[in-house]
C-alpha cells in the first residue's frame, strides 16, 4: 500500500482528537443552572425548582412487620456508593446503602458504620495506568469547553497499595471496632465468586492474579485468608437484622465496560450465577441467620446508560481530499483482496459485503476489529502482507455500541500514518457487536428471573422483598424524565438533571437517591411500613463544568 501523506494524517489526526471531545461533550449539553442544593430559579420551562423540603423524619413513619436496628449492605459498586469512575469520600457518603441507611434511622435504624476510604478524589479505574509517574488520577469531573470528563489529581493518599499509602488500609471508624461491627461490605468492580474467595484480599497477589481486589484487602478481617462473604456474615451474626444484598451485576456489566473482552472481564456463565447466588443467599438467610429479614433486586440494562449511548458509530468527519486518500491507500487494496477470498471460496459474498471500507466526506464510520469474522491473516502474505493489520477489521454499523470511554481513544496517533479508529482498526474489546450485546442481555435476563424467583420461594418468601430496579430504570429511559418534589431528573449526565455521574455507567449522588427509592417502595410493600423516601433535592447531580 502507498502511504498517506504526514500532512493529511497529522490534519486527521487533529481532527479526531477534536471530535472525540466534541462526542463527549454533545452527550453532557450545559444547562447555566444547577439545582442539586439550592432553589433554582430558570427561564427553562422543563426545569421546575424543588418546594420547601419537608421534615427529614415525618411523623408517622413506621418499620412495619421488620427491624432496621442493625442494617447490613452486600454488594458492589453501585451500592459501595462508586461514582464518576473512583470510590472517594463524597460518593462513598452517598451511597445507596448509605441512603438508605439514613431513611431508616427513621424508623428505628441504628449506626451504619463504612470501611471510609478518606479521599476527596479516590483512584481513577478508569485510567490505566494509574498513577503515571507522579500523577495519580482520581474522579472524572467536566471539565474545559466543550466540557469532557477528565480526571482531578488525586493525592497519595487515593493510591490502592498499603507500601506506599499506609493509609489506605481501614482502621476503622467512629462505632466500629472490628470488622463484624461494620454495616456497608461492597466493593466496586468485583464479580460475585470473588465474595467466597481469600485470593479477593490476599494482598502478596497484587498485580498478579485478577481476583485480587485492594478495595476489600483494605478491609479484610484477616487478608489472604477471610472472605468478603464470611466478612459480612460475621457482622449479620452479631446482631443484623436486615441485610440488602445487590451482588451480581458485575458479573454482566464488567464485560459490556470491556467490550466483550472475555479476557479482561469474562461474562459468567448462568448456571455459575445461579450457584453463586442460591449459595450467597443461603449463608445469609439460612446458616447466618433464621430471623434477619432483607431485600434483594435485579440488574438493569446496561446498553440504555450514558456509556453506552453517547458515542455514535460513525463519529469520524472526514473531508473530501482525506476521503480519497484513504479510498486510494486502503478501501481499493482492502476490498479488492476481499473479492479474491470469496473467489476463492475463504469468505462468502455476505461477509465481504460486511468488510467492505467505504471513506466519503462527511461523517465515517469507526474502523474496528470483530473477532467474529473469519481471520483472514493466514492468506495476508506476498502483495497483500501490508493488509495483515486488517485481518480481522471493518467498518461499524449502527447495530454496534461505542461505550463512552473509546471516543478518548480515537484519532490517537499511534505511529507514522497510523491513526486509532480511521487507518487503523481499535481492537474489539473498544466496540460491542450485536452478539456480544445479545449475550449480555441473555444472561441478565436469566440473571434477573433466577433472583426473582429466589426470592418469591417458599424459603424465602416471607423475609425478602424484592425490588424492580430493571422496570424502574426501563421507564424512566421510556418516559425521558421524572418529577420528584418538583425536581426534574434524567437518565443521562446531563447537568443539572442527569442522574448518571461523569463516568456515563455509575449514578451521581443524586441517582442512589432515585435507586433508594426503589428499594424503599419495596420493602414498604412487602413489609407493610412507610419508612420515607430519600428526597432527590437533598442530593447532588452531577456538577457543572470546571476550568482547572
């Protein structure tokens, strides 16, 4: 192949990078107004500004048929309260579990003591790596114009690693000794078998083996040797009487994050889940404890979040020269090699048509690897060796899904005449084709049915309720907004509205609030109490733009 000239590249190239922020920033439209903690007046008719709240305790509030005395939480990240891509100190005091921690002291609920992380930023997962050098990269907050998400500096004191941030290693807090004294037992980021393991804090596995988790070694009974589960079951049976359990949800969404890189994030099988969880469920509610009551919830869709929404599949604007030139140099080579494979019967007709490159002015798709195509490198050799980069490569279509985090990757410039996403393909893990999508959405279905009909077994029946968090979440995206004592919120980033934080797959403050909601419904209804609901004026949204 001939190569494209530096000037067209380095012009692409810059061009991309310009797009890949304006992606961003299209999702995350600026309202000049931001009503997470004030009256807030506005000229914008949809926006209605929050009432006089009412008291934070209204009288009457009842537990109903259940004790709130000592509330325990097992989960991961959306109920360790992670947000906007770190757990740090903000997002961790609004915590759904904390939320709702906070409604049952209402009713009789007691302390509720979290392993605290005592970060204003936390440590960015997002970023990797993290730290780089001297940086550490805690929360994304918006940021510049047009607003993106970028991480804020963190200090040394958000490092997961106990050598060089003692720190980080939980002492233990105000009301809580030991760890069958805590209340909140989540950790982000983890799949539910890694609860029943001691490798999940067995610190000599750091940067080893990928069960290892510092956000439960940190606060392990006996690192390397305790479990998460027996952790939280040593707290239940020191007097817990209600336990919410959200574990799961991970096991499905940490592979939609990657991109279907089972590699990275494997997607568990349903008949592991379904062991996992009945095992779970049954060292609560059966060897743990006869008498503690609970909630459990199913898992909502992932592929109607902002991360999974804002990026289009063809993001790319190409001029009519940059056009021609990547027609000339790749699209003529590649689908003329194309025509030779189904000549000679590798491919057929269908999966050429598939492949095909097409560059127009205008807007272009993103150039992508599928590893559900036929590997065509084994016939990549001679004249056609310049191709091998395109093995596995084509265009994307308006059935794939671009999570948030690949527009930062593309129109990076990789080497000479070599650009992410336009001359060269992103790896598969950076797009989700429909059948890993429909795989996802096969396992939580199967996911959400096996929960739901735990919890309504004759077992189980009279101590859980059961919360609909995927109905919830479906009509909310449905309906486009909600109203909740005069305040509007959406289900995007969106400030003021937005209940999603800058990461596009977490909730703001604001959006555990609305969660929260859902479970005390729940638990009112199975239950039979009018335990108050969190009020959504109280809590934050996501913030508008900063100018670091």
């Amino acid at each position: 192949m001939n190569s494209l000239t530096d000037k067209t590249m380095k012009k692409l190239s810059y061009i991309l990078h310009v797009v890949a922020f304006a992606i961003v920033a299209t999702s995350c439209e600026q309202e000049l107004v931001d009503n997470s903690a004030s009256p807030c007046p506005s000229d914008d008719p949809s926006i209605i500004c929050p009432e006089a709240p009412d008291p934070a305790c209204p009288a009457g509030a009842t537990a109903g048929d259940v004790s709130f005395s000592k509330f325990i939480a097992l989960g991961t990240s959306y109920t360790a309260g992670f947000q906007a891509g770190a757990l740090f100190t903000q997002g961790q005091d609004n915590s759904l579990a904390a939320i709702l921690a906070d409604r049952f002291a209402c009713v009789g609920g007691g302390a509720f003591n979290q392993p605290n992380i005592n970060s204003p930023n936390g440590f960015n997962i997002f970023i990797s790596p993290n730290p780089q050098g001297n940086n550490v990269f805690g929360r994304f907050r918006l940021q510049g114009s047009p607003p993106q998400p970028a991480p804020l500096a963190s200090g040394m004191e958000a490092i997961p690693n106990p050598q060089v941030n003692p720190g980080f290693m939980y002492t233990g807090s105000a009301g809580a000794v030991g760890v069958n004294q805590l209340n909140n037992f989540s950790v982000p980021a983890i799949f539910m078998g890694q609860a029943f393991i001691p490798q999940t804090g067995d610190w000599t596995l750091a940067g080893l083996d990928p069960r290892f988790s510092p956000f439960y070694g940190r606060f392990a009974s006996a690192p390397g040797t305790s479990t998460l589960l027996a952790d939280a079951a040593s707290s239940i049976a020191n007097g817990g009487t209600f336990v919410l359990v959200w574990m799961g949800m991970d096991d499905a969404i940490l592979y939609a994050a990657y991109g279907g890189d089972a590699k990275v994030a494997p997607l568990t099988t349903v008949d592991d889940f379904k062991t996992q969880y009945g095992g779970l469920i049954g060292t609560i509610f059966v060897q743990t404890s006869t008498t503690a009551k609970g909630v459990v919830a199913n898992f909502p869709n992932p592929f109607v979040m902002p991360h999974f929404t804002s990026v289009p599949w063809n993001p790319i604007p190409i001029d009519a020269n940059t056009a021609a030139a990547l027609t000339a140099n790749i699209a003529d080579n590649y689908n003329a090699f194309l025509d030779a494979m189904v000549a000679a019967e590798v491919i057929d007709e269908d999966e050429a048509a598939l492949r095909k490159l097409t560059f127009t002015a205008g807007q272009n798709a993103i150039l992508m690897k599928d590893e559900n195509l036929t590997d065509l490198s084994p016939y990549m050799a001679g004249p056609a060796a310049g191709l091998k980069p395109y093995a596995l490569a084509r265009q994307a279509k308006s059935t794939d899904i671009i999570p948030l985090s690949t527009g930062a990757i593309l129109g990076q410039e990789i080497g000479p005449n070599q650009v992410l996403g336009v001359s060269v393909p992103v790896d598969d893990r950076y797009v989700i084709v429909p059948q890993e999508r429909d795989s996802v959405l096969t396992h939580l279905t199967e996911f959400n049915a096996y929960i739901k009909t735990l919890a309504e077994s004759p077992t189980y029946s009279s101590r859980l309720a059961f919360a609909d968090v995927s109905a919830a979440f479906n009509s909310l995206v449905t309906a486009t907004a909600g109203i909740s004592d005069g305040l509007t919120y959406t289900p995007n980033i969106n400030p003021p509205t937005g209940i999603y934080s800058e990461d596009g797959l977490h909730p703001n403050s604001r959006g555990y609030a609305f969660i929260a909601n859902i479970f005390i419904d729940a638990i009112n209804a199975k239950f039979g109490g009018s335990v108050p609901k969190a009020k959504l004026t109280k809590y934050s949204a996501t913030g508008l733009p900063i100018n670091p």
